[in-house]
C-alpha cells in the first residue's frame, strides 16, 4: 500500500508499545502514523490526515480520548479500542464513541492480524 488514505493511525502513550504496533502494522504490509499524545492526535485529527484505519490504546489517557474516538468516528474513519482490561463499562463507552471493535489487553496477534485485515477489507 502506498497512498496516504492507507495510512493506519496509531495511538498511545507508551512509546515501546506504539513501537511494537507500528513495526506490527508494517509486517502486515501498511503504513501507520502515531500519536502518543492527546495534542498529537487532535493535531491529525485537525490537519484532515487521510486515514484508513485507527488503532487506539486507550491506557494511560484521560477521558478527553473519547471525545477525539468520536471526532475519528465522525470522519468516518473505522476504530478499534485497545483496552488495559477487560470492563463492560470500557465497551460501552467504546462502542458509544464509534469504536467498531474493542480489544483487550494482552492482545493475540492472530486476533489483531484479522481485524486489522478485515477493516481493510471492508473498506475497499
């Protein structure tokens, strides 16, 4: 994949995990860009980056990370939440700020793998 809009965003705030997801992402065959910060989200999210698909660990922010979640939905830009712990009340607030999918930690490879290809899928 070459073309901006396939750009898969990133996002969290630890930079070894967002390490690890980006060079993930990048075996997987797609270009990602982060945002290990709240500013640096809200800064793509206002610079109108063409994105395909965002992956967003929510572990570590505060809840100003569900109002950017819905400014992502409201772009029509396909969300997976990455959770710290599995919490009907973390998914519900997921799925009620656009998340189609929420993951929890620790995360199965295999499991990421196809939903990360399977949103991709779904966009063509």
């Amino acid at each position: 994949m070459s073309d901006a809009a396939d750009k898969l965003l990133i996002v969290g705030c630890n930079p070894k995990n967002q390490e690890l997801l980006a060079a993930f992402i990048a075996r997987l065959g797609y270009a990602s860009v982060r945002a290990d910060t709240l500013t640096e989200l809200a800064q793509i999210l206002d610079n109108e980056e063409p994105l395909r698909f965002a992956l967003v660990d929510i572990s570590g922010f505060n809840q100003e990370i569900w109002y950017l979640c819905a400014r992502l939905h409201a772009r029509d830009i396909p969300l997976l939440v990455i959770s710290p712990r599995q919490s009907a009340a973390v998914r519900k607030l997921g799925y009620e700020h656009g998340a189609q999918t929420v993951m929890e930690k620790p995360l199965a490879m295999r499991e990421l793998a196809d939903a990360i290809h399977g949103f991709i899928q779904a966009d063509q």
